[in-house]
C-alpha cells in the first residue's frame, strides 16, 4: 500500500509539473509557422472573433496605418474594385467609413485629395468617371451639392493659378456652346 501511495504521489507530481511547462508566451507561440496560420484561420472564419480582431487594430494607431497602407495598395492594383463590386453594401460601408476618417484626420485628408489629384491628372478616364459620380450624386444631394460648391469656390480663391485656369475652361466651354447653339 505504501509503494501504491509513493507511486500515485510520485505520478500526481509528475503530471503538476509537466502541467505548469505548457504555458507559452504569445511571441513564442506565435513565432511557431503552424500554430500561427491556424490562429488566423480561425480568427478569419469566425465573425465575431473577426469584428474583436479588427477593433484591436483600429485601436492601435501604428496597426491602423499599416491597414490603410494595405488598402491603398489593394485600390492601386484593382483587388479593391473586384471585392467591391461583388459586395456593394460593404462598398457603402467602406466610404462611408473613409469619408469620417478623412473629416476626423486632415493629414489624411490632405494625402488622398493629391493622390486623387494625382491619379485624375493621368487617367483622363478616372477622370471623367469621378466626375460623373459627382454629378450624379450633387444631383441627388442638393445640399451636398451646395458644400461642394462652397469648398471649390474656397480652393479657388485660395490657389489663384487654379482659378485663372478654371476662367479660361469655362470662357472656352462658353463660347463652344454658342457655337453649338448657331448650328
């Protein structure tokens, strides 16, 4: 009975230790290839766990701007416009969700706006579609329509070449429509 008591003492000992071994910091666990793409699996298959992962990562300012960078990226190589005409209800989600980013952070704002300047100025097609959208929706909006034209007029008179040159278009647009009428 006694070598039975020794041997179970011994066994529970044993089991206590190995039992306390197993725990692991998250960097050592998660420098493990294996046990890391089973972590990501598992968050990217499960929603709720999804939606906690990504308020981690807004919370985190270093996190967010590598998401953002990630984003930009995905728009420059067509990814984004793929994903976003399969889904347009995310589509909605995702301006609206960059339209208050950029109201709340003007470096932001002010990195898109000469990105989309500059990608307008070399893609006469971007161009014309992006105004479209704009018509189309200043049309729908009145009162957005109104902000806009406010914030142009604004723009104009803060950038007096921009103006001279926004003259001269609408003198020429002017004149090609009295000639068209003369017809």
């Amino acid at each position: 009975m006694k070598n039975a008591l020794k041997f179970t003492l011994i066994g529970a000992f044993g089991l206590f230790l190995t039992s306390c071994g197993t725990t692991r910091t998250a960097p050592v666990a998660m420098a493990e290839n294996e046990f890391r793409n089973q972590v990501y699996k598992e968050i990217v298959n499960d929603q709720s766990k999804f939606k906690e992962f990504m308020q981690v990562v807004h919370n985190n300012d270093e996190a967010e701007k590598w998401l953002l960078k990630d984003h930009f990226q995905m728009m420059e190589n067509g990814k984004m416009k793929e994903v976003m005409e399969k889904n347009p209800e995310m589509k909605e989600k995702m301006k609206k969700m960059m339209h208050e980013k950029m109201e709340n952070d003007p470096e932001m704002q002010k990195k898109m706006q000469d990105k989309m300047k500059a990608k307008m100025m070399d893609d006469p097609e971007m161009k014309q579609a992006m105004m479209q959208d704009m018509h189309a929706k200043m049309k729908a909006n009145p009162e957005m329509a109104e902000k806009m034209m406010d914030q142009m007029i604004q723009f104009l008179h803060e950038n007096p070449e921009l103006m001279e040159k926004m003259k001269a278009k609408m003198k020429a647009h002017q004149e090609e429509m009295k000639a068209g009428k003369k017809k």
